[in-house]
C-alpha cells in the first residue's frame, strides 16, 4: 500500500536479514509488489504479478514468503470469504481494522481501535501482555448491496 504510513522495502528487507532469511530476487520483489498495491493482495494476485518477471516462481513460494512476513510482523493476514479467503497487508506505522464485504471479498481499512485500556488492564492482571490483535468486521459493500 502506498503512502506514508507504509513500512519500506529497505525496513523489511531488514528484518529479513537480522533473522538470517536470505534475500532473494523474488522475495524483493514480492515485498515490492506489497507496497506499490494500493489494497490488500491475495497469494494467488502476488503471483500472477510475480509471473510476469519470474515465470518459474511457484504459488509455494509465494506462500512461504508470505507466512515468513507475517511471521515477521511485516504483513497482516485479513481473513475474508470465498475462493481468496485471506489478503496481506503491510503493516503500517498507525494501527486500524478492516471491514470485508462477503460477497465481493473487498476489504476497507477503518481508522479505529475498540480495544477499551481497561481491557488491556484486565488482561495484565490476568498475566498477559497483548502482543497484537485483528479486529475484522463483515459487512456488504455498497456496491454489492447496489445489485
């Protein structure tokens, strides 16, 4: 996704190599095709993407790199409905949720956390730490609820 509040592909290259991933031409340009999309992209839109440049890539591939990123922390899975159940995201510097449309599978980030302090307090005295969490909320898009 473009715009400011995106990681770069220097910052996630990065994170790659202090974890010891080698960092090759289809993973670079994996994270590439990551930002320069303006929505979250399915593993099977990556690599028709990728295929252009490196016909020999597998959707494997484009799989494990996927999981390695979200394992990172670089990418968020967004669970959505029917054959492209999840799409990635980058992480961006500012935390937010989406809205998935279950007819369409579009999703729209929204710009708001309902995860009230006192939870977290809660959470705490119950000996956890939330490391991170994914709100995703289903809805019909209005282009969807147009038709």
């Amino acid at each position: 996704m473009t715009g400011d509040n995106t990681i770069n592909a220097v910052a996630v290259v990065s994170r790659l190599k202090d974890k010891g991933y080698r960092i090759t031409a289809q993973r670079q340009a994996m994270v590439e095709k990551l930002i320069e999309s303006d929505k979250a992209l399915s593993a099977y839109e990556i690599w028709e993407a990728l295929k252009v440049q490196y016909s020999d890539i597998s959707l494997d591939t484009v799989y494990r790199n996927l999981h390695v990123l979200v394992d990172l922390g670089a990418l968020i899975p967004i669970n959505a409905m029917g054959k492209e159940s999840v799409r990635y995201e980058l992480v961006c510097t500012n935390h937010h949720h989406h809205i998935v449309c279950v007819k369409c599978g579009k999703s729209q980030c929204l710009d708001y956390c309902p995860i009230d302090p006192q939870f977290l307090i809660l959470l705490k005295n119950h000996g956890y730490e939330l490391v991170r969490h994914n709100l995703e909320l289903f809805g019909v898009c209005r282009q969807c609820n147009a038709s």
